[in-house]
C-alpha cells in the first residue's frame, strides 16, 4: 500500500495565543487513536515554532545558517503525518477530518503528497 506525507501548514500568526484548546486535544487524541486502529497511521507529531528552528540553505556553493523566526515566510510547517492508505481518496478522506477536528478557530493547509517507493 501507498504511503503519504501529510504536511501541515500554518500561519503563526494565527494561531489561538493559549495554543490548542483541551477539547481539541481530546478531539484530536480521539481521531488519532481512530486512525492508528485503523492501521494507517505510521508516525505524526507537532513541530515546534519556527522561533526555535534554524533553515540551513546552499547556494554556490557556500552553506548558511538562518535562526528562527522566519518573518517572511507567512506559511510554516507546524507538523507532520506518514499514512499506509490504500489510495490517494483514503489519504485525502483523513486529511479532511484532521481539518475538521480543528474548528473554527483555526486556519490550516494539509499538503498531502504520495511518498516514492524506491
């Protein structure tokens, strides 16, 4: 079976100032304890800010490092997922309930992209 990449992009600007509320934890922890019974789920996490990460970038040659925030960026990776699903449908079907679990109060983008087997 296929597996997906399941990136979760945010704006953090936007994120409530208290983070997730309880009810969303326990929300959240319900469809993921949904989806690990159901097989599909591989790994996930949250990532932490982008104030606390560092982008490495090459060009010419030459490596240079850039500490966190990254104020230009309006977008950020917040998290990850790694899915087995019979198809893309599946993949896409858990991408929008793990929107859905989040409300109202939050705007997310899930990249969802088919890992190559190699």
């Amino acid at each position: 079976m296929p597996r997906y990449l399941s990136l979760v992009r945010i704006d953090e600007s936007s994120v409530p100032a208290e983070g997730p509320s309880p009810e969303l934890m326990q929300r959240m922890g319900e469809l993921l304890e949904e989806i690990t019974k159901a097989g599909v789920m591989l790994d996930t996490a949250g990532l932490l800010p982008t104030a606390q990460g560092t982008r490495v970038h090459l060009k010419g040659g030459d490596v240079s490092f850039t500490d966190g925030p990254f104020t230009e960026t309006k977008e950020v990776v917040g998290g990850y997922a790694i899915m087995q699903c019979k198809d893309k449908a599946e993949a896409l079907e858990w991408a929008k309930r793990f929107l859905k679990v989040h409300g109202d109060d939050w705007t997310l983008t899930l990249e969802v992209r088919e890992i190559e087997e190699g």
